[in-house]
C-alpha cells in the first residue's frame, strides 16, 4: 500500500468538471472577502480583546494582534498561491492529496473535521447565550431547560444551526447574501463603537503602554502549555513578553480565513479572485481589530476591563447603555455568520474527500436544482445541531486552535514541496521568498501550538489515532487514486451521467 501516493493537480481539476460533482461558479473577489470577515470577525473582537488586555499585555494589546497578524499573513500567503493554483474544494486537505500524498491528505482532512465542525458547535452555544440574554432584555424568557448550555437541550443553537443548513443546501448565492446582510449589521455596529468611543478616550489610559512584565505560573497537571513542560518556561503577563504570549492567544481571533479556499471551487476567477479574497478579509479585520482594542484600552483602564463583555461594559461604564445593546445585536449577527461559513467549510472538505472515495461517495452528489453538496450539508448540519444541543464544549473549545495551526503548517510545507516537484505549474500568485517565508510559517504555527495545553495535545492524539483506524478501515481500500493506479477507477453505485448542467 502506498501511503504517499499523490493525486494530480490535473485531476483534481478535471474533477471538478464531471456534471455528477459540478458545483455552480457564482463568487467574485468582493464575495470571498465578505465570507472572510464574516467568519473572522466574532467573539474575538468583542470579547476576547478585553480579556488579554486585562490579563496579558494591557494597552500593548493592539501590538498583539499585529503580531498574531504577521502570523497569520505567512499563511494567508500560503494559501493565497495553493488556492490559486489549484481552485478546486477542500483547501488544505486538497493541497495536501497534490504534495505530501493521500495518507497525509487525509490526516489532515480529518483535522478540519475537527477544527470546522467543532468551531460551528462552540459558536452555536456562544450564539444561543447572546441571543437568550437579548431576549431577556426585551422581556422574553425562555424556559431554563432549553435555554442556553445549562439547560438539557440547547434549543436556540439547535435552531440556528439547522436554519444555517437549509441556507447553505439552498444555494451558495443565498448564502453569500445572506452573510453579506449580517456582516453590513456587525461593521455597522464596530463602526458606531469607533465612532462613539473616540469621544471618551482617556489618554492617560495608554500610560504605561507595556506594564511591567508579572510572572504568572499556570497550574499544575496536564492544563499547563506544552512549551512550558518542554523548556520549563514560566508564562508571564505584561511586558515584552506578555505581548507575545498575548499574541499567541489573539491568534485565534483570526481563524477562519483559510476557509475562503475551500469556496475555491465556486469561484468565477479563482486565479484572481481567491487571493484577494484571502488577504483581503486578513487586511481587513486586522485593521478593525487593532482600531477596537485602542478605543477600548482607551475607554477604561485595562485592569478594569471586563472578561466577558468588554466592549458593552466598556459603553455602559461611560453612561451609553443603549450602544451596549447595539453591540449585543452586533455580535449576534457576527456569530451568525461565523457559525454559516465554518458549515459552508465542513461541507466542501467533506465533499472532496466523499468525491476522492476516503469518504461514501454518496455524500459527494450534488443537488440538481441548486447545484450544492446537498447530502454531506445535511450530515454536517445535523452533526453540529446535535453537538450544539446536547454536550458541554467548552473544555474542547481549544482542539479549534490546535487543528487550525496544524493546517496552517502543513499548507506552508506544502508550497515548499509543489514548488520542488511541479515548478512547471502556472501559478497567477506567488508566496515571495520561498522557502523562507513558508518556513517562517511553520515555525510561527508550530510556537503557538506549543503553547498550547497538554490536555489540548492528548485530545488531538485520540482524535487523529481515530483518523488513522478510519483511513486503513475504509479510505485506503476504496481510494479513487488507488484505483486508478490498479486499473480504470470504478465509478459508484447508481453514478449514472446526469444530464448536462445549466449554467
């Protein structure tokens, strides 16, 4: 058995064009954008900001996030050329089958499984809080047993996700508009946050930019950083290098831009369409991030700063109570569309992988009015309700963090590899200074799952362990690739040609 057999960048491509699995071209560069801000902007601006301000690098916070942008952007770079050169579904887990090979491919096609349909999960429980506190507020309250993650059915989460799903199986037009709406809502309300929290900045507030650094040493057990138990370093708060590790958290503020390139196979100009896109959404929501968290840290005094709801507090602390709730309609809407984009992700690596037989090949039709993977949509909308209704996510909120980076590396190792084997490849965009900057990376990625905790690193462990049983169980004997290799690929049961697509 080879593990490492790869499928051609070629195929893939004529993959995309047998009308069983077409999908319909409809995204331009400003709907890749908006799908990038609509998935990266959420909790992590209107709640995760205050947070590290208060516990990690003060008024330096905006510095943080810079600097997990820099991150960030080595791998957005990465993706932009893979996206570019090989628009077809599945983002990492196809730019994986093309360079390190399928055993690989399908390691990490298991840990976006993982990180996406989790990440839907935990944004539908974050979800459901705002909108039962909402509703509190207008004199509605729901019953404690459906009502948010303390009850015995999440109802709200339920509800919202499976609405999500019949937007994303009716079409990927509707679902673009539908997350356009919600996006104008949350910028609308970061923007009268910008506007109306200028007025109240205290510039004494910015003094001492960096505090002096504070040792912090974490509890003990297996819920210390690895980097910790690798190199007995002692976390600290504040100063030079509070900032850094403050950056390592804010990091994830910005996961969900690697998910425009899953679209890539619905892209009208992938070549120039994904890139922008890609960058574009990173640019952006870097900008509105370090313009919040100065406005906030300028509000209050950062030991002052609420953990749970900085922003509103923030407002509410200066007597504009009723900003505080535009901020809770704002980061509804923000969820909302988070919650959309990482099922529209799930599905789209489902769909690749169903499509190269590592998964039921039935789960890679398409639907034939709408032109979406129907069945793996419903799948992943039922699988995420489930998740979001009935079990408590909050301890495994962090395998979000550890999947992502790790997809990140294995992105950034893989423009190194294509570049190697396929120079003779067109490619519309390329990363500069390669391998260096590819390298910078993997090696960026790499220090922040280190400072992840070691419970983290035991989960991930088991979940892939699963992946690995799965893969020689099913994905390895029925591989189209391998197939291939062994003669004519058999087609699926009942695969008959459909009739010519409309476009």
């Amino acid at each position: 058995m080879d593990l490492f057999r790869t499928k051609s960048i070629e195929q893939s491509i004529r993959d995309t064009e047998d009308p069983r699995h077409r999908l319909r071209r409809s995204l331009g560069a400003l709907d890749l954008t908006i799908f990038g801000v609509g998935v990266i902007i959420g909790t992590g601006l209107f709640v995760l900001t205050g947070r590290v301000a208060r516990e990690n690098a003060g008024p330096a916070v905006a510095l943080a996030f810079i600097i997990a942008a820099v991150a960030c952007g080595l791998a957005a770079l990465c993706y932009a050329e893979f996206a570019s050169t090989l628009p077809v579904a599945g983002s990492a887990y196809t730019f994986a089958y093309a360079t390190l090979g399928e055993f690989p491919a399908w390691v990490i096609g298991w840990d976006l499984m993982l990180e996406l349909s989790l990440a839907a999960a935990v944004v539908a429980v974050g979800w459901s809080g705002y909108a039962v506190s909402l509703l509190h507020t207008i004199g509605i309250d729901l019953p404690p047993a459906i009502a948010g993650e303390g009850g015995v059915v999440n109802v709200p989460a339920v509800l919202v996700v499976l609405l999500l799903t019949a937007v994303l199986v009716a079409g990927i037009r509707i679902s673009a508009r539908v997350n356009l709406i919600m996006v104008i809502i949350k910028l609308a309300v970061i923007l009268l946050v910008l506007v109306a929290g200028v007025a109240f900045i205290d510039p004494a507030n910015y003094r001492p930019f960096i505090p002096p650094p504070v040792h912090t040493p974490q509890v003990e057990g297996v819920s210390v950083p690895l980097i910790q138990v690798l190199f007995g370093v002692t976390p600290v708060a504040f100063g030079v290098f509070g900032v850094f590790s403050a950056a390592a958290i804010v990091f994830f503020a910005y996961i969900g831009f690697d998910v425009v390139a899953t679209a890539a196979e619905e892209t009208r100009n992938p070549a120039r369409d994904l890139p922008i896109g890609i960058i574009g959404s990173l640019g952006l929501c870097t900008l509105l991030y370090v313009l919040v968290s100065l406005v906030l840290v300028g509000m209050q005094p950062y030991h002052e700063l609420s953990e749970a709801a900085p922003l509103a507090d923030a407002f509410r602390a200066v007597g504009m109570p009723w900003i505080a709730s535009l901020i809770s309609i704002g980061v509804i809407a923000g969820l909302t569309t988070v919650i959309l984009i990482l099922m529209l992700g799930q599905s789209r690596v489902f769909f690749a992988m169903s499509r190269d037989n590592l998964l039921p090949p039935a789960l890679a039709e398409v639907h034939p009015r709408f032109r979406t993977p129907y069945r793996v949509t419903l799948v992943i909308g039922l699988t995420t309700a489930v998740l979001a209704g009935l079990i408590p996510l909050g301890a495994l909120a962090e395998l979000v963090n550890i999947g992502t980076l790790f997809a990140f590396v294995v992105v950034s190792a893989g423009v190194i590899i294509l570049r190697r084997t396929r120079p003779d490849l067109r490619r519309t965009f390329r990363v500069p200074w390669v391998p260096v900057l590819p390298l910078l990376s993997v090696l960026s990625c790499v220090y922040l799952m280190l400072n992840l905790p070691v419970d983290t690193w035991l989960r991930f462990a088991v979940w892939m362990a699963i992946g690995v049983v799965l893969y020689w169980l099913y994905g390895s004997r029925r591989s189209r690739v391998a197939r291939s290799e062994n003669g004519p690929a058999a087609e699926p049961a009942g695969s008959a040609p459909e009739p010519p697509v409309r476009p």
